[in-house]
C-alpha cells in the first residue's frame, strides 16, 4: 500500500503563488493530505481555496511563519511529511522519488532530494551536494539547509518536537539540529524534488541587507545557545563556535562600514556586557573556516545550464 504524504503549507497573502504550489501538489500521482496554516490573508486566498480537495484549513492569527508550521505539523496524519512555502513549488513526480528512496531505505527517517532556486524562467542554483543533504552538524547550522527539499516519517518527528519560536528566521536551522541531536538518519536522492522561487517578496532569498542583518543577529543567538547546551554533541559546538565568528565578521563589518567602531568593537570585544576575548577567537576560527570552505568548495555560486527538471 502506497503511503499518504501530508503537506504543510503556512501562507499569508500569496494568493496566486499558492495556488500554483498547490497546483504542484495535486500534480504528484500520491495519496496526499495539504493542511494550509493561514496567518490572516485579506487577499481572498481563503475563498480561493475554499473548494479545492484535500485541505485542511487553519486560520490565524498565528506568530509567524514557524508557529503556522508547528500547527500544520500538529494535525498532520500522513505517512511522509513535508513543508512547502507558498510561494515555491514541487516538481513534478517528486512524490514518486520520494517514495521510492524511503522503499530503497527502509530505516531511514527522513528522504532529501535536490533543490533550485529560479527567478522567473531562470535557473539560478542548484543545492545537489550530497553532504549537504545530510543532517550535519555543519548542514544545520552553516551549509544548506534546503529544509523543504526534506521529506519526514511522520513518526519520527515526534522525538524532535515543534520548531522553537524564540527563532523568527532560522528555526528551520536549529530544528535541523535538534534533527541531528536526535540521531536522525537521512537518504538522499539526485532527483530535483524542490523548486524555491525567487521574487522580491521573498522570505527566503530576500536581497534586502537589514533582512540580511537580522538573520545573521539571530544566527548569533542560535550559535550561542546550541553552545550552552550541555548535552549537545561535541560536533554540534564546534560548529556553533565556527557560527558565531562568521556572524561576528558579518555585523561587525556592518557597523564599520556605518562608521560605529565602538558598536563593531563591542561585537568583537565583549560578551554578555563584559570584556572578553572569547568572541574574537570565534571569529579567527570562524573566519579561517569560511576562507577554507570558499577555497575547498566555493557555496553557492551560480550554476551552469542545465537540463530540465523531469
């Protein structure tokens, strides 16, 4: 007997770009449940959708994006789970891969495929590399993290719980931890399961730089929680510390370069309001890391043209 996939969908105000993902989603030949966290769209997505098949609604308000997919989780009953943003899409007979991996790998508890990024018709990235695919340490925390390229057993997210909503931007980053704390084993597969699309109202590949900013001020907080856990793995902090000097360099280059040396000094010099070395030690680790890594495997960069997604 085929399994039943659940998808989440949290959504606000996209009423065209999800009805396009839903499309992709009835496109797939599988056994399906979408259940839709709405946060209070006005846009008359909600009557859009209102005779589709297979939805389970759930209306907002909500806390954000991360809360709408804890409440998509907490109704899921399918076999396979997966997140999709509303703006993105799924391609075609990615259930089938999906399925088909998790039959090749009978213990596995999650199945990642590849991901592309595209603006409009253009093919920006492809996220193919298979140590990303992996639940790593570094593919939690640093690499990336293609959250919904990721296919679940319904069961075994139960023993890593809800996305932590203390994280507004990168809950996605420390579930994916929690993944690998857990012991969760992943398959991967070559074929494309995911299309992110680009847009200038994008969550995910915004271009804005106090976006930009925002995300690498709480990816600091993330790297020193994870740092502070006492039963987090070894790997897990060493690679929150390589977190933390990344960030570092990143808001302290922007303070400098708006001329406040004593806000980027306090970011280099200072932890908790006290002197400390601790942080400029993350940083050179951290640094030496990121020049590494962009030696060794430049990431991302621009890809070249490839054949079309079956």
């Amino acid at each position: 007997m085929s399994p039943r996939f659940s998808i989440i969908i949290a959504t606000l105000d996209r009423k065209e770009m999800l009805l396009d993902a839903l499309d992709s989603v009835y496109a797939q030949a599988a056994d399906v449940e979408i259940i839709i966290a709405d946060g209070g769209s006005t846009d008359g997505t909600l009557s859009a959708i209102s005779e589709l098949p297979y939805i389970t609604l759930e209306k907002g308000p909500d806390r954000g994006l991360y809360d709408a997919f804890n409440k998509g989780l907490a109704k899921a009953r399918g076999d396979i789970v997966g997140i999709l943003n509303s703006d993105d899409l799924y391609e075609p007979d990615a259930f089938s891969a999906v399925e088909e991996a998790f039959s090749r790998n009978p213990t596995a508890d999650a199945v990642c495929g590849t991901a592309t990024l595209v603006e409009g018709p253009r093919l920006i990235e492809v996220y193919d590399d298979d140590a990303s695919k992996r639940i790593t340490p570094r593919a939690a925390l640093i690499g990336w993290s293609t959250l919904n390229a990721r296919f679940y057993r319904r069961n075994a997210l139960a023993a890593i719980g809800p996305f932590d909503l203390q994280y507004r931007l990168v809950a996605d980053r420390d579930f994916l931890a929690r993944c690998y704390e857990a012991g969760m084993t992943t398959a991967y597969l070559s074929d494309r399961v995911y299309r992110y699309r680009r847009h200038p109202g994008s969550l995910t590949f915004s271009s804005d730089v106090g976006k930009g900013l925002a995300v690498h001020a709480e990816l600091l907080r993330l790297a020193q929680n994870w740092q502070q856990v006492e039963q987090a793995s070894p790997e897990m902090k060493h690679m929150a510390h390589l977190l933390k000097g990344r960030c570092l360099a990143k808001l302290a280059h922007a303070e400098l370069s708006r001329g406040h040396l004593a806000t980027a000094l306090r970011h280099l010099l200072a932890e908790d309001g006290k002197l400390s070395f601790d942080p400029a030690k993350a940083l050179a680790v951290g640094g030496t890391d990121w020049l590494f890594q962009r030696l060794l495997r430049p990431e991302p960069r621009p890809c070249r043209p490839r054949a079309p997604a079956r």
